[in-house]
C-alpha cells in the first residue's frame, strides 16, 4: 500500500494526503469501522453535524468509519473511488496521484436531512455533497411541499395579492 499522512486540508478539517506518486488504479485504503444497521447510525450520530457512516450494499448496514478512510474529504472531482467487494469497501485511485496531493472521492451522499454544502472548489461543484439522484429527490419533494403550502393557504381563505386598476 502507498504511503498516505493525515494533515490539514483546505478542503474540510484534515484529509488524507499521497506522499508518494500513486498510479491509477490503485487500491489505497479499507474503509475499516464497525458494521451497524443504518437505524443504529440515525440514532448514534442524531443531532451531529458530521458523521462518517458509509452505506454498504443496499444500504441496510453502515460501517461507522474509524482509521484513514474516514478522513478522505469529499470532492465532486475525485482523484479516488470507492470500490466495494465481499461486503468490504476500499478507496482507490482513478487518476494518477502526486505525492503531495490530497485524496478525495464523491461521497454522493443519501438519506440526509441537513444540508451538506461543498466547498472542494472543482469546475464542476454542484456545492452539495448529495449524489446528483439525491438532489432531484430533494428538489422535487421542496417543491412537493410548496404546491402543498399553497393548497393550504388556498383553503385558509388568502388570495393572491395585487393592485387593481380599471
Ligand atoms: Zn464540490
């Protein structure tokens, strides 16, 4: 495996770091923590800002990240990927890396109720770190809730305001 150090990122708090030159298509790191069902994560981490729980599968089971991994920052232009076999989930590079540089991969995030702005500062940045799919959902249900909102204000007697002129 290839050296890799945690230090400060300007990304997000500390990240983790190649200090050697990584080719593509290197498996760098297990994403080790304990394995607990998704309920078990909502109710350990309800109310924290951060957590670092990592779906498995179909997303019944979640590895709460302790180690190396869990300090690989989010980036909607990765240099890394996750890649899952036998129920263990690794991060390995899609790019080649530079020593000195900081290893990130799309967290694509689900199943969220805050905000998870992003700041990785790529071209491409959608400044979420929800998966492209989560944020339709997100932005269909805000206007789900909107029409529903008018509905209401609707039957609770408010009209639309305006000025009239003959
Ligand atoms: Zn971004």
């Amino acid at each position: 495996m290839p050296r890799l150090v945690i230090r400060s990122s300007d990304i997000h708090a500390a990240g983790c770091f190649a200090l050697e030159d990584i080719p593509k298509g290197t498996r760098l790191l297990e994403y080790t923590g304990e394995r607990i069902s998704k309920a078990e994560g909502d109710d350990r981490y309800d109310g924290r800002p951060f957590t670092y729980l990592f779906g498995v599968g179909d997303g019944e089971v979640v590895i709460d990240g302790h180690g190396m991994a869990m300090f690989v920052n989010h980036s909607c232009d990765p240099n890394c990927e996750t890649d899952e076999e036998d129920g263990k989930v690794y991060i390995a590079s899609i790019r080649n890396i530079a020593a000195g540089d900081e290893l990130t991969y799309d967290y694509c995030l689900y199943d969220g109720d805050d905000d998870a702005p992003c700041y990785c500062g790529s071209k491409n940045c959608r400044k979420s770190m929800y998966s492209p799919q989560e944020l339709r959902r997100k932005r269909r249900a805000e206007v789900r809730k909107q029409k529903q909102a008018e509905v209401a204000a609707k039957k609770n007697g408010a009209s639309p305001k305006g000025i009239k002129k003959g």
